[in-house]
C-alpha cells in the first residue's frame, strides 16, 4: 500500500533520488515518474548476457497446465519448451495449430504471489501471426471473480499493431461489455510489433496505463485489492470472440524485460520504516 505520511515525511529528509541498479543499495524503496515510492523490485533483463532463461529461473515459473474445453473450442496446453531463448531476449510462443484439438502455448508467472499494489513494466515486441492474445496482467484466481489488471493484445484484428485492451477484470456485467472496467484503446502512430514498454501502475483506487512512457487509459472500477502474482502470456483457444484463430503459423511474442516495483503483504511500512533507518536513510532509487 502506500506510505502513510509519517513515513512520506521521512522519505522527505532524505538526499534526492539518485538512478539505482542495484536492490541492496535501495533500501529505502524505489520512486517512480509520479512520485510513488515502493518499497520491493524485481528486474528481470532477458537480454542478460547470462541468457534468458536463466533469468527466467530467478523469479518465474514456466507453466505446464492444460485447459480442458468444454466452454470453447479448443483446449490450451502450456508447455516449457514454448520459453524460449529469442533473438538475444525470451520468447514466448503459441504454436502453430497442429489439428490435435489442443493448442500449445506459453505463459511464465512470477514466483511472487503477494504483491500489492506497484509498477510494473515490460518491453516487448507483440507477435505479427494472427489468431493470439498475448497478455501482461496481475492475477489472483482465489477470488470470486478473479482479480486481475490487464494488458492484451488480439493479433486478429486488422489495427493489432495499435490496439490495446485494458481490463480490470470482470470486463463485463450480466454478459455485457462493461465500458467502465474495459477500455479498448488506439494509440495513435504506435507500432507494437517493434520493440515498446508497456507499464500499468497499479494504485488503491486506480489501474493507470501506458506506453513508452505516455498514459494512455486509466480505470477506476474493480481495482484489485489482493496480493497477486504478475504473468505474461501468449496464448489461443479459436475463441471468435477473444484470441480467434489458433493461429496457422508460430506466434511469437518477445521480452526484452521485465521490471516490477511494488509493495506486498510480506513487507510492512513498519518493516520497511526500520529497513530504512537502519540504511542510514540513504536516497530512494529513482526508476
């Protein structure tokens, strides 16, 4: 959650935020381009020389469930091997539809599950095959329904390339589009199969969005308000109303990083407050 004001009034007497790299000379949190200070970060560079998939292994897991399909048309299947390392970053792919009635698809989700609240970003190059959603979201399924913050992508429509779908889900009442927790958006001028970040803050009260630094839609309803974990997915079940497809060639989406600064509810301001102290109240990083 956010800082109370005692502790905003400490972060006031520090020196200025100064650029970080490195999480233990941060201990005083990390301040973002609005001001928001967050005490935790996870920097995931899959462009690392040490190889993607070994930053992969330090903070996510690589998925291997499979959907069943009764209420679609085809089943999903999430398998390691569609992590990849891609073009010096991380792949993740759906393969091309083989007929089995199963597509095969990729999904990675953080090994936190408690983050509350933060900024998160994420610089990738969306796929140029028609027929896949690929996702950037917060999760929680112990909820009913779901809670979830996300960024999609639907490589079947015509303008994919600058459309974007934000949702704090459910994105619909009563099987109706709900407009005020869904907002379909084109960024003018912007071309998502080079290589952009995409980033949503994801505040008490507010789910804002953006691209390469510019907002670009902000939500109020249904914000989460539960500890989650964040994913990012490439995936088709031939939904016509959803992913389309499966699609008829490999779609591959790339991820040059990855970075996430947040609080959760494993650190308390209390906590955080003394971790501070005991730094020396050095300056916050500046992200």
């Amino acid at each position: 959650m956010f800082l109370s004001l005692a502790f905003v009034t400490l972060a006031a007497s520090l020196a200025s935020a100064v650029p970080c790299k490195r999480q233990d000379s941060c201990a005083c949190g990390y301040v973002d381009d609005t001001g928001a200070v967050w005490r935790e970060a996870v920097e995931s560079d899959f462009t690392s020389s040490s190889g993607a998939l070994s930053v992969v292994q330090q903070s996510w897991d690589v998925q291997t469930w499979t959907s069943g399909s009764s209420d679609v048309a085809l089943a999903r299947q999430n398998v390691a091997e569609n992590v990849f390392e891609y073009q010096d970053a991380l792949g993740l792919k759906t393969s091309a539809y083989d007929g089995s009635g199963t597509t095969k698809v990729a999904e990675i989700d953080s090994k936190r599950s408690d983050i509350l609240f933060g900024t998160f970003r994420m610089r990738a190059q969306v796929p140029s095959t028609p027929g896949v959603c690929f996702g950037f979201f917060s999760y929680n399924g112990n909820t009913t329904p779901v809670s979830e913050t996300d960024i999609e992508f639907l490589t079947a429509m015509p303008d994919y390339y600058q459309r974007v779908h934000y949702t704090n889900q459910p994105g619909n009442v009563n099987g109706e589009t709900d407009f005020d927790a869904y907002h379909n958006v084109v960024v003018d001028g912007a071309d998502f199969t080079t290589f952009g970040e995409h980033r949503f803050d994801w505040h008490p009260g507010s789910s804002t969005f953006y691209y390469n630094g510019a907002l670009t839609s902000t939500i109020t309803k249904n914000v989460p308000a539960i500890g989650s974990a964040i994913l990012a997915n490439v995936w088709s079940n031939g939904d016509p109303g959803w992913s389309a497809g499966p699609p008829t060639a490999d779609a591959i989406a790339t991820v040059q990083y990855i970075k996430m600064y947040f609080n959760s509810t494993s650190v308390s301001e209390d906590q955080f407050v003394s971790q501070c102290q005991a730094a020396g109240n050095v300056a916050q990083c500046k992200i």
